[in-house]
C-alpha cells in the first residue's frame, strides 16, 4: 500500500485491514441487504452490501405474486433484504449472485403462518382461483382449500367464490413442502355452534319469537330460530285440527312462534305456532251470538246429542232434544259424522268454552205433535263426561229452558 493510499484511510479514520475486514464473502442461504442499482429487462441488479460483488434478482423472484411491471414493485436506489440462491459465474471475486426477495418473503409468511397455527388463530386471503377438487387461495404463499372444506353444504358450482375474501383456519402446514391446507367450513361450523349457544342461553319458555319454516315432517315443522331449529309438533301448528304441517307451512315461511320449553344440554327447543294466535273461543260471544244462526259440520254422535263445530276449534253441543221435533232414540237416526248442518245459538259460555246449540229451532213444528221435544231424564242415564265441558246437569237445563222458551 502506498504512503498515499494510507493517508488515504487514515483521513477517513480506518485502514486498509479495516476496510478487507468489512467485506464479507457471500454463499448461497445467506440473507443479505442490497441497494437496486438498476432495472433492465424485467430484473434487478442489486449491490450487495459490505462485499463489493453484484447480485441479479428477476421479476419472478421479487414478489409472491404475479408481477407485470417490474417497476410497480421496486425503484432504482431501494434497499432491500435478499437470500441467496446460488451463484453466477466463475469469477469468484467479482462473480454475480442469483438473488430473491420472494422466497425470503415466503419464509416469512410461512413462519407467521405456522405461528397463527399454534396459536389456534385464523387467516383471511382472497380466493384467486378454481381448480378441480376446491379453491386456491393467496395467503402470502399458496393455499389449498379443499372441497368439502368450503362449506357445510354441498356447493356444485365454485366459480362465485373466485375474487371473494374468506376467513379460513389453518387445518395442516408443511412449509418444506410448500403445503396448506385450509377450511372455510370449519370458521362456519364455529359461527353457528356459537350462535347456537348464544341463543340457548338468551331464549326461555314463554318467549315468542320469529323464525323460518326449514323442514316439514308428517310429525312437525322444524323452524330455523337463527342458529338452532326448533320442532313445533303437529299438535302446536293450529287451533284447528292439521293432518299434515305441509297442508298449511312452506318452507321458508316467516313465523312467529312462542317457546314451549329449552333444553340446552340436548339442544332442544319446542314451540307452538297456535299459542301466538288467538284462541278458537277468543271474541266467541261476537262471533255466535244468542240467537244466531251459524252451518257447522257434525263432529261426534253421542247417545245424548251430537258436536257440531261450527268455528275451527269451536264445537257446540246439540242436545239430542234439539235435533228434531220427533222423538228418536239416538241421534244416529237423523245425522251422520261429517254432515253440514244449520244450528242455531241457544247460550254461550265462553268461560267454560261451551255453546248449546239447536237444530230443530230452525224446523218448523208439526201441529199435530206435542210436547215431543220434552227431554226424558232415562235418555242420560248412560251419560258420561268426555271432557266436552257439559254435564248432565248442564244438558237437561239446557234441554228444559229452551222448551220453556217456547
């Protein structure tokens, strides 16, 4: 070294050794910090730092994604974390080095990747593309979703889901393999057992709330709640009588229903459409008044008088005196189960949802028969409450005011 090179360095404050010492020798793996000196087609040349050498990055190996325009993504004069992939050229002193910022991108993703897996934690990405068999989504690095991983249903055509952003979890990772593996059914899955919980706990017996026919069964109909289904039997659908939910549900129809009972160890919840409709014998005064005349249908034949229903749910007592103006022994002799009949209103009492009715009040009288319609107390003798709400004392009042009435 000559007396001026080592004034040289002496005026800068270091020496020759000083400045051999901070050039270090690059090998392949190492990760090193590079200016870009320049771009021409469609690479980087790039200056390694602290080794005097050159390094070449291609498009390729700038970016995770795909890179049209080279100069979107980098500037001549940025500096930048690079990992040697091999070497170029013989020249070992002023030899070139193939370099990549992807691939030490990547090794990040993947390393914050593998720490959200262990910590249990989701990842969203966008899904750029369909392919035989699920989705291919850009997490930083590829990520496979298969297709029974999309949904909790079956999903025939896949091409919507191209562009959207998901949630996923992360179901397996192998980044020497460059493998993922995500389910977007497994964050619905989650969703809904938490809502399902949630509603568990929010709702109670005598809470009335709206939900949506999802299935139809010849027992029920199991509404949506908005998280779990609830079974309103057939029995809880109307005050009138159902054969079959479908006669009167669709799927998909808006409801409200009232909550029967919760058990939130089994996941089960009943309800009752009818309860959030008003009874049968709701407004029964206004709607068969004394006196009235309403068409019923002939329910139940009794030995002491028939059931007519005359409203859905509302059935009358026909006292086998107010049949006809003839004496028959049963009233088997003039009417059928199922005949439409004209009654008319004797009394109403909707407290005890009872209406006596009458048939012949409605026919006129032979003049030559008397006394006819007077009831015979041996007529109730085989009497028995079924729980219509009549008694027999009831009946033969019933019987004699109205011929008194008359």
């Amino acid at each position: 070294m000559t007396e001026f090179e080592n004034n040289n360095f002496a005026e800068n404050g270091e020496t020759m050794e000083d400045a051999l010492n901070a050039v270090h020798d690059v090998k392949v793996g190492d990760i090193v910090k590079g200016e870009v000196l320049a771009i021409e087609d469609r690479q980087a040349i790039v200056g390694i730092e602290g080794t005097g050498v050159e390094g070449v990055a291609p498009a390729k190996e700038l970016s995770t994604l795909p890179v049209e325009d080279i100069n979107e993504i980098i500037k001549v004069g940025d500096v930048l974390d690079f990992v040697v992939i091999s070497s170029i050229g013989d020249d070992k002193e002023n030899g070139s080095y193939l370099l990549s910022k992807r691939r030490l991108d990547a090794k990040k993703v993947w390393e914050d990747i593998e720490e959200k897996y262990q910590n249990g934690e989701t990842v969203e990405a966008p899904v750029t593309n369909v392919v035989k068999g699920g989705l291919v989504v850009d997490v930083g690095v590829r990520g496979f979703v298969p297709a029974s991983m999309v949904e909790d249903y079956f999903v025939d055509d896949f091409n919507d889901y191209k562009g959207r952003t998901l949630e996923f979890k992360i179901i397996e990772i192998e980044p020497s393999e460059n493998r993922l593996i995500l389910s977007h059914k497994a964050i619905v899955e989650e969703e809904k057992e938490k809502k399902k919980e949630e509603l568990l706990n929010s709702i109670s017996e005598g809470d009335v709330i709206e939900g949506t026919v999802a299935r139809l069964t010849n027992f029920g109909a199991f509404i949506d709640l908005g998280g779990i289904d609830g079974l309103v039997h057939v029995s809880e659908i109307s005050h009138a009588h159902v054969a079959k939910p479908s006669d009167v549900l669709s799927v998909g129809d808006k409801v409200n229903v009232a909550v029967l009972s919760v058990a939130p160890a089994t996941e089960r919840v009943s309800l009752s459409i009818k309860d959030t409709l008003p009874g049968p014998w709701t407004n029964i005064e206004e709607k068969a008044p004394k006196g009235s005349v309403l068409e019923g249908t002939v329910k139940r034949l009794t030995s002491f008088g028939a059931f007519v229903e005359v409203f859905p749910g509302v059935e009358g007592l026909v006292h086998i005196s107010q049949i006809s103006h003839k004496h028959i022994a049963t009233p088997h002799e003039v009417l059928t189960e199922g005949e439409q009949v004209q009654v008319k209103v004797l009394d109403v009492n909707p407290d005890e949802h009872r209406i006596a009715l009458s048939i012949k009040s409605l026919e006129e009288q032979p003049e030559t028969e008397e006394n006819q319609d007077e009831p015979d107390p041996e007529d109730y003798q085989n009497f028995e409450d079924d729980g219509s709400g009549f008694t027999m004392g009831d009946i033969l009042g019933e019987a004699l005011n109205e011929d008194d009435e008359q």
